[in-house]
C-alpha cells in the first residue's frame, strides 16, 4: 500500500454486536471486511460444513502455520489491491492481526461487549452455524476468549485488553447505534 488506509476493527466475543457493529460502518461508507469469510471459503472448498467449531480450527490452523497476522494479511491484500480507503473489519480475534493492521494501515480497534446471558439469548433467535445450547455456547465461548489457547488461536479477551474504544452493548439498537455514532466522530 502506498497510502495507508483507514482501518477500523472491531473485537468481541460472539454475540457481542460486531456484526452490527460493522453494519453500521458500512452504513457510513466503509468497505466491511468479514475475516471469517476468508475462512468459510475455504471450508467449502474443503467440502466441510461451516460450524463455529471448524472454523476456530481452521483459524488455528492458519494462524500455526502462516503467522498470526494471517487472516489481517488477507485482509490488507484485499484492501489494497482494490485501492480501499476506509475500511471496517468484523471479528478480529487474535493480537498478531492488530499488530498486522496497525504496521499497514492507520488502524483503530473497537471492542464490543454484551453480558454472556444477552449475547446467548441474541445468538439463539438468530439460525447461524449451529444450534446453541448453553453447554456449547459456554464450550466455544471460553475459546473465542482464549482460555486453553495458544499464542497463535483465539485470544479475543487480549483483544479487547487493547483496544482504543469500548462500547457496553446490553441495551436495544438504537442505543448501541448511538454509542457507536460517538466513536465514530472521535474517528
């Protein structure tokens, strides 16, 4: 890249409001970049079903063998190579994709956080992936956040521990909406 773009990230467990969160700038004229669709490509191409589980696997996997900053690379080529100047990326879930972001663009993260009990009864109106229980909501959770993870799989709670800007998501959307507005006129 020889103009470094605006990149805005977004962190948080799932169910937290990222999505949204990233709908919204979009909404507002940025390009959204999804890093779990660089993901699910790939499943299909694999010929393997796009759960939760598989793709954190696959992440893993990626980030083992390619680098931790692998899916934020990706993301970066993409950005570039269609000469984007502002853009918002939905799920960064491991510290080497800030660090990737931050060395190639001018890079700020959002965190976005909702209380475990809203985020599941969020996750469970929705027909995603898989059906969630609460057993396997708390099993892929606890994941997504870290616990058990090496340097290079899920560390979604480091994320957050870096992250420029927090918004609190519990409430309704227009709510979220307007916390989100305040951030974005601080950008």
């Amino acid at each position: 890249m020889t103009q470094k773009s605006t990149v805005i990230g977004i962190t948080g467990p799932f169910g937290s409001g990222k999505s949204t969160a990233a709908a919204f700038f979009e909404s507002k004229g940025f390009y959204k970049i999804t890093l779990s669709s660089f993901l699910e490509e790939a499943l299909r191409r694999q010929g393997k079903k796009i759960t939760r589980k598989n793709l954190q696997d696959l992440g893993n996997l990626w980030r083992s063998q390619k680098g931790s900053g692998i899916l934020a690379s990706k993301a970066l080529e993409f950005i570039s190579k269609d000469n984007i100047s502002n853009a918002v990326i939905d799920g960064i879930r491991n510290i080497g994709e800030i660090e990737q972001f931050k060395k190639n663009s001018d890079f700020k993260l959002i965190a976005i956080l909702a209380n475990r009990n809203v985020r599941l009864e969020r996750l469970q109106k929705i027909k995603r992936r898989e059906n969630l229980t609460r057993q396997l909501f708390d099993k892929l959770d606890y994941r997504d956040l870290g616990v058990g993870e090496k340097e290079t799989g899920l560390q979604v709670a480091v994320c957050l521990s870096v992250s420029d800007y927090f918004i609190l998501n519990n409430g309704g959307k227009k709510e979220f909406e307007d916390r989100i507005k305040e951030i974005l006129n601080k950008l």
